[in-house]
C-alpha cells in the first residue's frame, strides 16, 4: 500500500512537472496556445460570425475605422481621417502607408470591391443585414471613399468598424469566396502560416505592421495557435498538462478550482456581456399573472442579483448588478429610476396587491449558459410563492418557442453584438417581432425616434426616457454582467478593458 501512494505522488508530481515545464518550453518558443469552445470555420468573420472567429481575426484584419473600447471613441485604422458629411454619409481618407500580408498596398478600392460583393444581391450571407442600410459605398478620390446610407442609420460607425477588409488582388478573384478564410490575407498586426480546421490557426506577429496608435498594435509575443476543443473537461486537461496554455468560459467551480493550481492564472475581464430576465408583459404564453406590472415587479424584488451572481458567475464580483437594460460605458445608458432592491418582504405584499397571495406557477426557460441561474431565481421565487420550474433549451429551441409566444420568462446572455450603445438593445427588444415580450407601443415610438436623429443630445433623452419606462414597467432586467473569464499560465498577462464579445482580441494578450 506505502509503495502504491508513493507510486501515485510520484505520478501526480510527474504531471505538474512535465505541465510547467511544456508551458516553459513553448514560452521559450514564444507562442501561445489558446483552446476555443467552439472550432473556427474559416478566418473569416463574415462568413463564420461568432466570438471565437473575431477573437482571431480582430488582429489579423484590419477595419476602416474601430472602436477603441478604453477610450470609448472611433479612431481611424485603414483610415487616415472619417467625418460625417451629413445624416446618411459618411467619407473617409484611407492610408496610403499600409500593405497586405503579401506586400500588395492597400488602397480604397480594396474597400469598394469588397461592399460591391456584399450589397450584391447574389451575395448570400448570415448577417447581411448589418449592411443592406447602405445605399452604396463609392470612391470618390484616390484614396477617398464614400459611405451612402438609405435612410438615417444611429449605428452606421459601429457596423463599418466591424467589417473586415479584404484584398481585392486575392478576395475578387475567388469563385467560391468562403474559401478565402482557408488562406486568409490580411493588413493587421498578426498573419495567419496556417490553418486546418482540426489543428486551428497559427498566427504569427507581422514585422512590418504600422500600427496607427497604442490602442492597436501587435502583443510582445510571437505566435499565437488557436484551436477548438469544444468539450470542456478535454480542455481542462490540456491546461493542466500544459498542451495548452489558455482558455476561456468555464463554469465557476471549474475556474475556482483550476485557481488552485500554482502554474496557472485567472483573468476576468468585463465586456458588454450580461445574462438578463425578459418578462412575457404581452401574456402571449398563457400565464395571465405576468401581465400585472405589480407581479413583475416583486418577481425582480425577490431576487437577490450579487448574491447569485457572485455565487454563479466565474469573475463576477457583485458589481456587474447594472440598473438598467445596458452597461455603464455604453452610449445612451443614463436612466434615472433603478431595478427596485432586493425585498422579498416587499414582493410578497405586492403579489397580495395583484391578487395572487399564494403565488402562482410559471416556467423558467433558459439557454444552458445560464441554466444554474435560472435554478436560482427558481429558488428565491419559491421564497414568495412562486412556482417557478425551469426548462434548459438550446438556442435553436427557444427562438421557436419565443416565436411560438410560449415563453413566460427568459433568461439568457446578450453582447450588444460589442456595440456600446443603447440604440442596438433598442431595436432587438423592441421592434414588435419575436423578441419583443412587452407589446408597448410607448416603446416602439421611443426606439423609432432614436433610430431617425444623428443629435447626441436627443438620442441620450429619448434611451433615458426607455430606460426608465423599461424599469418601471419592469419589461427586462439584468441579472449581473457576465465576465469573460480566461485561465491561463502564470507567465501570461491579459489586458482587461475589451469590450470584445469574446473578453478580449489577440493583441491583448501579453507575455509578462
């Protein structure tokens, strides 16, 4: 028995030590290797539209303009200069100091040629409607180019900084233009060598890349390889081992434990992300109880947000409980009436008031993300008599089940697509379609008269006055933000402040 335990310390001593020593050795190689939840596609984020792809490619490719999240202002990139002629156009100077990964230069017709492809309308793509507001982009100089809207468009900046440049020499020529992010060629700080859709990505700094700023540049490390491993315990393993050396968006008690170890580090960084209850206000789904503000009302009073969201959430502190459906840094959150506090004194006595002193039965439905959430707020519902059972959907199950109107309440997770304003939760919550689970037409008026003026001052009086309405009818409200928590090796420094849906891009990733 003495010489099995001593077996067994030998072999668990073995595997820290060939863990910190594979963390060293790829140090000394300097190169990062990062395991992603869900495989990338292609290096392509129009055609692969999801947190892990734009992790890669926000340093790979390089926008028009972009949005630097710690200032919280647009700054040119590809662009030597922008400014707003009038309501529905924009114009640009681009750069005539930056080339493409091959050495070609980049110039305004590679910005032309690739809006030409997307507003084409053989074009098919997932997310084409983040740019069918254009009327037409157009060069109007040598390296001059000419963004023309439909109609007036609030968040015109936001969706030409969040579109990747292609290089038409490469991109135009391409029959089949997916097939561009199999061998991707970019202008950013970072260059794809190598891509497979099993081994991942393996990215290399570009020595030649003139950085416009500090805001971005390339990171003191050399190589980046990104992989997907999309089940979590594989994952956990190859940190631990040291096969791989970051990773992203396990669950509390994963993280809580893996902070144990002394060779490895845990970085959470707050973005936009928030996990947040919708209330069917409409009565759509059967629950006739949800159509009373008052019950909707003590449902929020009776939870206890920092409570469960410091018990739940890996990285979240308590402070992630916003008053309002938006993030602090965000354009337009200025509401003035705060989600009611934690009473469940309160919220039994106004459930009474709405004639349901013993509660009634209800039906959680929630992504599983946000599952062990959910159970919370079933419990502390409990508490004031609320039966409240919980229903764990993918995604694709309850975009039916909300389409269906069979959803009494919502929990589930929003990015703001990385959008620091409040106009992009306007037009998904209120726009009368699906999504939409209060049917107040106060609102739709609200969102309509913030999406037709550029006045800054007119569109923060018209989301305070959502905001506040939003509250006081309590349509929607945040649970906690919902930190991008990254455990990685000691050696490796994460620079927080990203509003990235993803908690952060290649460039923020550092030796120490």
């Amino acid at each position: 028995m003495a010489s099995q335990r001593i077996s067994l310390a030998f072999l668990v001593g073995c595997i820290a030590f060939l863990g910190a020593e594979a963390a060293l050795a790829q140090k000394t190689k300097d190169t990062i290797r990062v395991g992603l939840l869900d495989p990338i596609r292609v290096v392509d984020s129009i055609f692969d539209p999801k947190q892990e792809t734009s992790f890669v490619t926000g340093s790979v490719f390089d926008n028009v303009i972009r949005y630097d999240d710690r200032a919280g202002e647009f700054k040119p990139l590809l662009a030597k200069s922008f400014k707003r002629v009038s309501d529905t156009v924009v114009e640009v100077e681009m750069r005539d100091d930056q080339n493409w990964h091959d050495g070609e230069k980049v110039t305004a017709d590679d910005v032309v040629a690739l809006y030409e492809w997307i507003l084409d309308p053989k074009t098919m793509l997932r997310n084409k409607d983040n740019h069918t507001w254009l009327q037409a982009v157009e060069k109007v100089g040598p390296n001059r180019v000419r963004y023309t809207a439909k109609a007036i468009n609030t968040m015109d900046l936001w969706q030409i900084a969040n579109t990747d440049i292609y290089p038409k020499h490469i991109h135009s020529k391409l029959e089949n233009r997916e097939t561009f992010g199999q061998k991707p060629v970019g202008s950013g700080p970072y260059r794809v060598v190598e891509f497979d859709r099993n081994k991942g990505a393996t990215l290399e700094r570009w020595e030649a890349y003139k950085p416009v700023g500090d805001w971005h540049k390339a990171s003191n490390v050399r190589r980046f390889v990104a992989v997907g491993i999309p089940d979590s315990q594989t994952r956990v393993a190859q940190l631990k081992v040291g096969g791989i050396d970051l990773i992203q968006g396990l669950e509390k008690d994963q993280t809580d434990d893996l902070a144990k170890d002394p060779n490895l580090a845990v970085t959470s960084n707050q973005n936009l992300l928030v996990v947040y209850m919708l209330m069917d206000a409409k009565g759509r789904s059967g629950v006739p109880a949800l159509t009373n503000v008052k019950v909707r009302r003590a449902i929020e009073m009776a939870i206890d947000r920092k409570s469960l969201s410091m018990a739940l959430i890996a990285g979240a502190d308590g402070s992630g409980t916003h008053d309002f459906m938006c993030d602090p840094r965000m354009f337009g959150c200025e509401g003035t009436k705060p989600v009611p506090a934690y009473d469940p004194a309160s919220a039994k006595k106004l459930l009474a008031e709405a004639g349901y002193p013993n509660g009634f039965e209800m039906v959680l439905t929630a992504t599983p993300r946000v599952r062990s959430i959910a159970e919370g707020i079933s419990g502390y519902l409990h508490e004031i008599g609320i039966k409240a059972s919980v229903q764990s959907v993918p995604s694709v199950a309850y975009r039916k089940l909300q389409e269906d109107g069979k959803i009494n309440a919502l929990l589930h997770t929003f990015s703001f697509l990385g959008m620091a304003d409040v106009g992009i939760m306007m037009s998904f919550y209120y726009d009368d379609g699906p999504r939409d689970m209060a049917g107040d037409a106060t609102m739709f008026k609200l969102r309509f008269d913030g999406e037709n003026t550029m006045d800054p001052a007119k569109r923060k009086a018209t989301y305070r006055e959502a905001l506040d309405r939003i509250n006081e009818n309590a349509y929607n409200m945040v649970i906690s933000a919902y930190p991008a928590t990254f455990v990685h090796t000691k050696d490796i420094r994460i620079e927080t402040g990203s509003m990235s849906p993803y908690g952060a891009i290649l460039e923020d990733i550092y030796w120490k």
